[in-house]
C-alpha cells in the first residue's frame, strides 16, 4: 500500500515514514508533499491508500486538504499527525472525514495501535 506523508518539515516527515517502519509498516511505499497544495498533486497522480496528514501547514491546511478530498468525493482513508489537540479539533477533523488524530510526540506502538486495523 502507498502511504502519503504530508508535512512541511522534511524533518518531520522523515520522523513519520521512520515510525511507520518502526510500528511493522515497513512493506508500505511511502510518498511525501510538504503542503496541502503538493499533496493533492500527489494523491491525482499516485493514488495512496492512506493520507497521515499534519493539520498547520502554509499554502493548505491539512484539515482544508482534507474537506476538498472529501468534496471532491475521494475517500481515501485519512489521519492527522499533530500537535493540535482537544476536542475541538478533533470533533472538526471527524466531521470532516478523518479516521484518527495522532497528536505529538507518537509513538511506533501508538502508529501500530491506531493504522493496525486500517492496514490489515
């Protein structure tokens, strides 16, 4: 399965892609945006078959990525990667079709708890 990062620090999608391989996903192809703009490119062209998405992010936000994905009637699973958190956010991210929020700092075991079920 194809993985779709997407985050504006390199930084932090290395850290990602690393975890996800740490929590037993290493048979997945990871691909990488570092906006929300980029990443809609991406999924057009590589179709993922999930986006970990940050919510902060110049250009699109991850929750905005997320709204026009699901405006344009693609529901591929998705998931944020962030350091927002509380039920506000978490209420508008559910509303808006994400399937979980995993906040800052994660863990592998924590990635393996939350995509275990969506990757089996």
């Amino acid at each position: 399965m194809k993985i779709l990062v997407v985050d504006d620090s390199k930084a932090m999608r290395m850290i990602v892609i690393r975890t996800l391989k740490q929590a037993g996903f290493d048979d997945c192809v990871t691909l990488e945006a570092s906006s929300g703009v980029e990443a809609l490119e991406v999924i057009a062209k590589e179709r993922p078959g999930l986006i970990l998405s940050d919510w902060n992010m110049p250009e699109m936000k991850g929750i905005d990525l997320l709204k026009k994905l699901r405006a344009d009637g693609n529901e591929t699973p998705f998931g944020f990667i962030t350091s927002e958190s509380g039920e506000d956010i978490a209420h508008v991210a559910t509303e808006a079709g994400a399937m979980f929020i995993v906040t800052k700092p994660f863990t592998a075991q924590k990635f393996g708890d939350v995509l275990s079920p969506i990757l089996a």
